[in-house]
C-alpha cells in the first residue's frame, strides 16, 4: 500500500485563501469589477511577498460581496479539496469579509457556506466545520465583532474560532478579550503564531489567548525549552510548509523545520493554507514530504490521526471520519 491510497484531514485553510484564480475572474467578471492587476500571464494570481500577498487577497476577496458568492466559493473550494483526497477540512472564515462584522449578515453568509458544505458532503463526501477567524491587521475593534458573530453562530458548523492577518501589528493580549468571549460561548481556538513572528511570539500567543492549536508555529523550532512546553501542553501545530516556502518564512523544503518539531514530540499537522496562491495542493504537500522527509504511509497516517484527534468537531464525527480513513 502506498500512501497515494489513503484519504487525508486538513485542519488550516482559509476559505477565501483556496478560491481557484478562474472562479475569482469569473466572478470579478460578471459584476465588473477590473482585479485584472491580480492575475499573472498565466492566469494565476500574482504575489511576492506577504506583505503584497495579503494585498492581493483582500482585493479578491472583494468581488465577493453576497452569500450566493460564497455558497458557490464553498462548493468550488471543497470540490477541489475532495479531489486531492481530503475527506474532513475545517476552513478560516471571516465575518470581516463575510457582511462586515453585521451579525444578521453574517448568519445569512454562514448559512449559505452551510449550506453548500452540506452539498459537497453528499455529492463527494467531505466534511467541512468553520473557524471564525479575525483578522489581526484590522485590530482589536474588528476581532471584538468577529468574536460576537462566532458566539451568535456556535454550533455544529462553526466550531472554532481564530485569528489570521499580519502577525506583526499589535500584540497577541491586545485580542484577550475576543479569545475569553469565544472560549466562554463554548468555541475551540486556535491562533497564528510563530509563522513570521519568533519564538517569543508563540510564547506569548499561548500565555495570552490560550488556544489549544496554533496556526504554523515554526518559529518554536528554534526554541527547544519551549518546544518541550508545547509537546508537554499537547498543543497542536498546524503546520503549511508550501506555504511557508513559497512566502520565504523558510528557505526551502529542505531546511523546513517540520522534522524537527516531530523529533521533539511536538504534535504537528501538515494543511495548505491558501493553496492556489502558493501552488500547491493536499496532495503535493504530501509528495513533498514523501520526496523531502521520505514520509511514507506510516507517518503519514500518523499525522492523519493527530490532525482527527486535534479537530474541532464533536466525537460522532471523528469516529465517522475514522472510518473513512481505515477504510481506503
Ligand atoms: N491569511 C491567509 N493566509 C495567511 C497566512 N499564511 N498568514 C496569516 N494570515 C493569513
Ligand atoms: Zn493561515
């Protein structure tokens, strides 16, 4: 058996970060809006650096502007992800782009994305549950509302909430307050961290805001004393390493310090974060860990197990996805 067999689990994926370039240019250009400056020659979208890679995704993400939109995002997004295997996904939405931070228009832009998950899962059999993620360059304010409209919509969709966005502006206890408000309404978190901020980043993001996961975290690597604090805490990393090469956090696959973190027992999870923005997919990341790392099904079925035990849905569906996973 080869690990090309198995289905896969992925944990961190931003939702708008996932749309292919062409549904972005259909979109675009049915209500005329000219993003053109966005695409390359090739039709994919243009970025270099964070900085201008965070730029580039708030102008596609302007195009969508209704629930109907992102309805159909969703069913683009996971009709791509079922493609490369994966059967249980749980995607960063943001009611800053979902109606503003407007608790009403958020419902209306949830139940649209619940509702086209709930056609993906029948018509290609993954699972989809949602992070309520704020956005940390658009500041506390702004996280202090996608906090409210993550407690408003909790539930068996939404069952998670987290913050994205430029890891350098402002300080992880300036979000304290929109953390506790989606601890107290019962959601799970889980925190960018570490992926362009250094090891005392990750440090303070857990004192701060207590997630029990943290997005990237590679930072910690250079860090052993705090390396042995996550694996003892158990907290999870949800590593992207395509991500993190294509943006330069890490020179290259090679020098990735995913091995390292494994070696010391911390518990990491592979995902591709914006996957057509950094050409990749579930499936090359796969490869390249294999080719990289020589991965094969052993340890790739190991980091299918923390990723199910980690994910922020209840246990009826791990032991649902479980199955799946045994079965192929
Ligand atoms: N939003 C989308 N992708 C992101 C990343 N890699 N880091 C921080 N925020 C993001
Ligand atoms: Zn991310």
């Amino acid at each position: 058996m080869s690990w090309k067999d198995l289905s896969k689990v992925e944990l961190h994926l931003h939702l708008e970060g996932a749309a292919p370039p062409s549904f972005i240019r259909g979109m675009a250009a049915e209500k005329s809006i000219d993003i053109s400056g966005i695409f390359d020659e090739r039709g994919g979208y243009r970025t270099g650096s964070f900085e201008h890679f965070l730029k580039v995704y708030e102008a596609a993400c302007s195009v969508l502007t209704s629930p109907e939109d992102y309805r159909r995002l969703t069913l683009a997004v996971l009709e791509e992800s079922a493609a490369n295997g994966v059967v249980y996904s749980e995607a960063f939405v943001s009611p800053d782009f979902c109606g503003g931070g407007d608790v009403e228009s958020w419902r209306d832009h949830i139940a649209a994305i619940e509702d086209a998950a709930c056609e993906a899962e029948a018509r290609a059999g993954i699972t989809l549950r949602t992070i309520v993620t704020c956005i940390r360059h658009f500041g506390p304010d702004k996280a202090k509302r996608a906090a409210l409209c993550a407690a408003e919509t909790m539930g068996g969709f939404v069952t998670g909430f987290g913050m994205a966005g430029a890891e350098t502006v402002g300080a992880p206890k300036d979000y304290a307050w929109s953390f506790d408000l989606a601890r107290e309404a019962g959601l799970r978190l889980t925190c960018h961290a570490g992926e362009w901020g250094g090891p005392g980043m990750v440090a303070d993001t857990l004192r701060d805001l207590r997630p029990e996961r943290i997005g990237h975290g590679i930072a910690a690597a250079r860090d052993p004393a705090l390396m042995e604090r996550i694996a003892e805490a158990g907290v999870v990393l949800e590593v992207c390493p395509g991500s993190n090469v294509y943006l330069g956090a890490v020179p290259s696959w090679q020098k990735h310090p995913i091995e390292t973190l494994r070696a010391r027992e911390v518990k990491v999870t592979v995902s591709t974060d914006d996957p057509p923005f950094f050409g990749t997919t579930m499936t090359r990341e796969w490869e390249m860990l294999d080719k990289t790392f020589g991965w094969n099904e052993g340890d790739l079925t190991e980091l299918n197990m923390v990723a199910l035990s980690a994910a922020f849905c209840d246990e009826a569906t791990k032991d649902r996805i479980r199955k799946t996973l045994e079965a192929a």
